[in-house]
C-alpha cells in the first residue's frame, strides 16, 4: 500500500529586499505590506483543499504569511522548522547584481554561500521527516523561493525555475512502506496547473 502526503510549498510574500532585487538569503527581513496583501491572496487558492496544519521557516518573512494564511483558514498554531530556512548566501546577501556580486561568483554558486546540493538535501529531509511522521497529511508549508526550488528539483530531476512570491506549488510525496521507495509528483507550479502527457 502507498501512502500519499500532499505539501503546498508557498514562497513567502514580498520584502523590500525582495522589490529592490537584493540577495537576502539567511537574512532576516520583514515581509512589506505587498507582502502581506500577497500572503492573504494566497489564502483563496488553498481553500479549494482541507488542510491538516501548516509549518513555515522561522524567518520572519515567512513565518507571518504562514501565520496569516494559518489565521484565514482556522489552522491555529504554525510551527517553525529550522530546516526550511532560505539558502545561506554568505557575504552575497544585501548585495544587487553589479562588479561586487559578480566578484563572489564562480560557476554554480557563490564564494562564501552554502552549496546549492546541501540547501536541497535540507529541505528535501525537512519535507521527507513530515510525510514520515504525518503519512497521509496535507500539509502546507511556507518557506523560501531558493530553497523550494532546489527541493523540488532534487526531488523531481528536472529545473523548475523561479518560485513567485505567495504562490502555490502542490506536490505530492508518495512512499510504499512495503519496499522504502518514495516518488514526487508535481502538479501545481507557481499557481498554475501542469498538464501531463
């Protein structure tokens, strides 16, 4: 038998980092008020699905969309997971893109930033220990654009490309106990449903 655990993977709502194009990583910046009004948009699209809990990133961007998210849909208390937190950029984060940031780049990361492979391994065990100890659950989970994306394309071998600010990636965590194997599907990105072949 297999069991399936549905996650909304949400990017957090807008900051002033986030609308001046600067890097922000581990940095904790504050959601604007775009980003709260994003945050309540978000709240329509996941009302169409019953919802179990919600958890987020204890950054405080994310952790208040999910805990207004959690206020509009009667989900009471938001835990905070340390393992959904945004890539480490290192001495990138506050920087725009210009002569400084282009200084710290070589291919495939930044000088100084946690590797794109450990940010991934991160959030792929944070998703994984939730559909281990919640088999079955929906689960909506706000956290970060670089870490969602590198999850997802951990997960399902293939790019995904930017996530948008508030919006909704469904996917589905699918595990059969009787041999250990586990899949991903992705069905939602970025507010828009994928068509299959």
């Amino acid at each position: 038998m297999t069991t399936t655990t549905t996650f909304a993977l949400i990017r957090h709502g807008q900051t002033d980092w986030n609308a001046a194009a600067r890097i922000q990583g581990a940095t904790d910046i504050p959601l604007n008020d775009v980003g709260r009004g994003q945050a309540a948009d978000a709240v329509t699209p996941l009302k169409r699905y019953d919802w179990d809990f919600i958890v987020s990133s204890p950054l405080s961007r994310a952790a208040e969309t999910a805990d207004l998210i959690g206020e509009e849909l009667g989900l009471a208390s938001v835990r905070r997971i340390p393992g959904l937190i945004e890539r480490d950029y290192g001495p990138a984060e506050g920087l725009h893109a210009g002569a400084e940031l282009d200084a710290l780049r070589f291919p495939g990361g930044f000088h100084g930033a946690e590797t794109e492979e450990a940010v991934a391994a991160r959030g792929i065990d944070a998703l994984c220990e939730l559909a281990r100890n919640h088999p079955g659950a929906r689960i909506i989970v706000v956290a970060h654009g670089t870490l969602i994306r590198l999850s997802l394309e951990n997960a399902l071998d293939q790019p995904i490309g930017s996530i948008n600010n508030a919006s909704i990636n469904l996917v589905h965590h699918h595990y059969a106990p009787a041999n250990g194997e586990a899949a991903w599907q992705l069905d939602v990105l970025n507010g828009e449903a994928l068509v299959r072949a």
